[in-house]
C-alpha cells in the first residue's frame, strides 16, 4: 500500500489520466452502441422514425461525452504543465 501512495504522490498526472482513459472508453461505448445498432434501420428503412430517436440520443451522448472528456483532460494536462515550472 505505501508504494500505491508513493506513486501516487510521485506522479498523480497518470492516474488522472487513467480515469480519464476509462471514461472516454465508457463514452465511446455508449456511442458504439448507439450507432452499431441504429445503422441498419437506416438502411432498410423499416422503422418508424420515432425509434431511431433512442439511437440517436446515445450517439450524441456518448459523442459528446468523449468531447467533453477530452477538453477536460486537455485542461488538467495544461494546468498540470504550468505547475511543473
């Protein structure tokens, strides 16, 4: 445990930026799942356009979730970098 914590302490900007990792695969996920199973109903047409709004909101969740994501992970990496020097 006191080597967890040392590594911790010594470099905290990975674990952010893991957690930062598993989020945007989460998000990603939620997107993938929004469109892998929305694409076949636009191709064949058979489904009421109702429907479709479901795969449509996980899409723009999951997208801009991972857009969200990476602008906060661009903004700890910055304040990250000013507090180096």
């Amino acid at each position: 445990m006191e080597a967890f914590v040392l590594n911790l302490l010594s470099d905290p900007l990975w674990f952010i930026g893991l957690v930062f990792a598993l989020l945007g695969a989460l998000a990603f996920l939620v997107f993938l799942r929004g469109f892998l199973s929305g694409v076949p109903h636009f191709f064949t047409l058979s489904s009421h356009e109702e429907h479709i709004t479901h795969h449509r909101t996980r899409i723009m969740w999951g997208f801009w979730s991972m857009v969200v994501l990476f602008i906060l992970w661009r903004i700890v990496a910055w304040i990250a970098d000013l507090l180096r020097f």
